[in-house]
C-alpha cells in the first residue's frame, strides 16, 4: 500500500501561526465556559509548538 504524500506550500512556522490566530479569534468570540478553556489550551500548545519549532531552527 501506498503512502499519501502531501508537498507543503507554507512553512511550518507559518503553518502554527495561521492555526494560533484562528484560535485565538475563536476563544475570542466564544462565551466564557469550556469551550473557551479548550481553545485556551489549544492555543498555549501551538504557542508552544511555535517556541520549540523556532529553537529547533535557531538554537542560540
């Protein structure tokens, strides 16, 4: 079987960057509740994956 193979177009930093902002704006405008501390979580771990993403890149 065959593997799919997908050639990304945009880095993955900007990749990160695209999902913080959307849920970000998504936590935003979600009313305070669970729901919102879902988003919340979800964006500290892109916030995360951004800061490890940029160490791996430049590790000074």
């Amino acid at each position: 079987m065959q593997r799919r193979r997908f050639k990304q177009t945009t880095t993955l930093q900007e990749r990160i960057a695209e999902f913080s902002d959307k849920v970000r704006r998504q936590a935003d405008a979600a009313p305070d509740g669970e729901e919102k501390e879902a988003l919340l979580k979800r964006l500290r771990c892109a916030d995360t994956a951004a800061d490890l993403q940029r160490w791996l890149v430049h590790p000074e």
